[in-house]
C-alpha cells in the first residue's frame, strides 16, 4: 500500500512551492492501481492489502 503524502495541493502557493502535484507521482507508477479515498483518513486491514505487488491509496484533502 502507497499513501502519497507530499504533494502539492491548491491550497500551496504555486510560485512559492517547490513540490509538484500527485498527478505526476502517478505517472512515474505507470499502471499500478490507484484507490481514491473519500476521506483525509482511513481503516487499513490485512484483507485491504493486494495479494501480489502495489496499490496507491490516495485520500482526499480538506481545504
């Protein structure tokens, strides 16, 4: 399980912000399956996990 957690949201100041936002993370990880979570948090548990190789969970950020 990946969580991205360093990215660049609209609430950064684009020309004072040196990350870049979570769409670029997710074309480096090219077909890896991506579960977008409706929440700033989550429940994981073992049956959560893929049986084989990674998925990106990415939750969701309040402004």
């Amino acid at each position: 399980m990946v969580i991205p957690t360093q990215y660049r949201t609209q609430a950064a100041d684009e020309k004072a912000c040196d990350l870049v936002g979570v769409d670029d993370f997710l074309k480096v990880m090219g077909d890896t399956p991506v579960r977008r979570i409706a929440s700033d948090t989550m429940t994981l548990k073992p049956q959560d996990l893929p049986e084989k190789g990674s998925t990106i969970a990415l939750l969701s950020y309040k402004f």
